[in-house]
C-alpha cells in the first residue's frame, strides 16, 4: 500500500496590526454608549396648576409611593393604596382622593409614561383624570343619572432617576 508523503507543518503567520481605532469626540456618544447608558426614570415630578403630583415607582421596602397636593388636600398613598395598572400607553395610577359614604367618591388617575433616561431627567407631559363617582347605600343602581363624571388635566415636569 502507498504511503501518502506527510503534509508540511502550517508556519504561524504573523498577527495582523489591529486598525487603529477612529477617535470619538469628546462628549459625542456612539449609538453603542446611548443605549448602554440609558435608565428608565423611576421619579416622576408633576403640576397642572396648584395641583401637584409626585411618583416613586418604588421606595426602599419595594413600594410606590404617590404624594397629591392641591388647594385643599395634601394626601400621600403607599403600596396597595395606588392601583396600579399596566397598559401600552403607559402604566394608569388610580388614587382615592376622598370618599364620602352614600354620596361619592373622588379619584384620580395619572398616566405615568416610560422614559428613557438619558442624561438626568428629561420633560414630561402627561394627562391626568379626575373622576367624580356618585355612590348610595344600595349601589349604583339607585344613583339617577350619570355616575361617573370626568375632569381631564395635562400635567407638565420632570422624570429622572433616584436610588431607594
């Protein structure tokens, strides 16, 4: 039988040198370090007049926490006491305001939307829904006419991030 003659050892090539890499302006970030250094606000900081809100998704026990003001009420909420409510438009947060046994309730419900934090805060514009529910003693049914009425305010400021 023929022997094949033996394959000649392969000889290591040199490396090649690395190309130099492309400079990056001080300041300018590349589509690589925009979206690594993004963070999702956390903190939300609202007014539509002398109506004031703020919104931490989350305190130091896990918690959000909502504090309202306005003329009147200066009320926080903690926990279970915000209904919390994901949908694609953003995430619906619905507080007791003040409820009056047998006469109504008022609620509110802020739509709180995600951002993308790229440098501290950034502006926010957000809709917020004042809700007026008329109650009795035996239910909705025995209240006449319409039972919910609505008050709808734009609520402008800020969204940032904070460590809890």
């Amino acid at each position: 039988m023929p022997t094949r003659p033996a394959k000649a050892a392969k000889t290591a090539r040199p490396a090649k040198a690395a190309a130099p890499a492309k400079p990056v302006q001080a300041g300018k970030k590349t589509a690589k370090t925009r979206a690594a250094g993004r963070q999702e606000a956390n903190f939300y900081e609202l007014r539509s007049g002398r109506r004031r809100i703020t919104y931490t998704a989350s305190d130091k026990t896990g918690q959000p926490l909502l504090h309202y003001s306005d003329r009147k009420r200066d009320l926080s909420f903690r926990g279970e006491e915000i209904q919390q409510d994901p949908q694609p438009i953003g995430l619906l947060l619905t507080v007791t305001l003040e409820a009056i046994p047998d006469l109504q309730s008022d609620l509110l419900t802020i739509l709180i939307p995600r951002v993308n934090l790229t440098d501290g805060e950034e502006e926010v514009e957000t809709e917020g829904i004042f809700t007026r529910v008329k109650t009795s003693i035996g239910g909705p049914n025995l209240v006449d006419g319409q039972v919910q009425t609505y008050d709808a305010r734009t609520f402008h400021g800020t969204a940032s991030f904070i460590l809890s």
